[in-house]
C-alpha cells in the first residue's frame, strides 16, 4: 500500500491521506485551526500544535508523499501575509517531522488541469465525489454544504500519486 498526503492550505483547506493503488481516502482531516486575538479583533489561524500532530500521523501511517498546493498571491490581496505563514508552517511541519516524506509544492492550475478539473470550487467537489465515490460523504458538511477544501486535498493526493509516483489507481 502506497500512501500520499494530500494538503490542501488555507483556514478552510484539509489534509487527506489516500491508498494511492486503491484510490481510497484512509483519513481526511480539517485544516487545524485556533481563535487568536490580535488587537481588539478575534482571528482565526493555523493550530501549529495540531498540525504538527497530524503531520505526524501522516508519518506513523508510512506516507511516502505529501503534495502541497503552492498558494496564490495577487497584487494587494488581504490575507495574503497570513496564506504565506500557513504554506510555511505546512512546509516546514512536513520536513521537521519526517525528512524522508517526500514534499512536492504543486501550482493549483497545473494539478486542476491534469485532473481536468475547472478553477471553480464546486468542480472540485464534483469531481472528488466522481474519483472517491465511497467517500462522497467525507465532501459535504453537517448541512450539505460542499467542503471543497477536503475534495481539494484529496485530489492533490490523487494527483500527486500520478505524476509523483506513476500510480494509476485500480478504481
């Protein structure tokens, strides 16, 4: 059983770990995070704590990738100081926790284009629902609401597993 991990940043993103040969979702995690206050304005951001956890667990599991998508930032965007923090937090959860994880930073055009998949959200959750079928559920919140940043992490798994490793799923 190969397993990669597939990561997915932001505050809304998740962490999936995928049975690459079977094309099957082994655990998917929401990205961690904490209430901050930073001045008179309470703020979500990244749990280090609980990432660094799950990071481990990707190792305990025997991951042998983790693919991770490489944010995008675009002249005067809000937030885009806090998307860096995260990416460099997930970079360097990934490396202190096991060095020999390989870590592979993927644009979200290239990874979304070889799974064709449109930029749009909702496509990634459709086409999550298509490659995971058993897992379709794990898509969709407590009131049906699409969760793409876990469709997204598992197709960065999927993905990953592909042009990383030459695995072409069974399923």
């Amino acid at each position: 059983m190969t397993i990669v991990a597939g990561i997915d940043l932001g505050l809304h993103g998740a962490i999936t770990a995928i049975n690459a040969e079977e094309r099957r979702i082994l655990w998917i995690e929401d990205m961690p995070t904490l209430e901050v206050v930073v001045g008179r304005k309470t703020r979500r951001s990244i749990d280090v704590h609980r990432l660094l956890n799950l990071l481990q667990s990707l190792s305990d599991t025997g991951c042998v990738l983790a693919v991770v998508e490489q944010p995008g930032y675009r002249p005067g965007q809000m937030g885009a100081g806090t998307v860096g923090q995260g990416f460099g937090m997930i970079l360097m959860g990934c490396f202190a926790v096991d060095p020999a994880v390989r870590t592979e930073v993927v644009s979200a055009s290239g990874w979304k284009a070889s799974l064709k998949i449109p930029a749009a959200k909702a496509a990634a959750v459709k086409r999550a629902v298509a490659l995971f079928p058993a897992s379709a559920h794990l898509f969709y919140g407590p009131k049906n609401g699409p969760l793409d940043g876990r469709a997204e992490s598992a197709l960065l798994g999927l993905f990953g597993a592909q042009r990383y490793l030459g695995i072409r799923s069974a399923a």
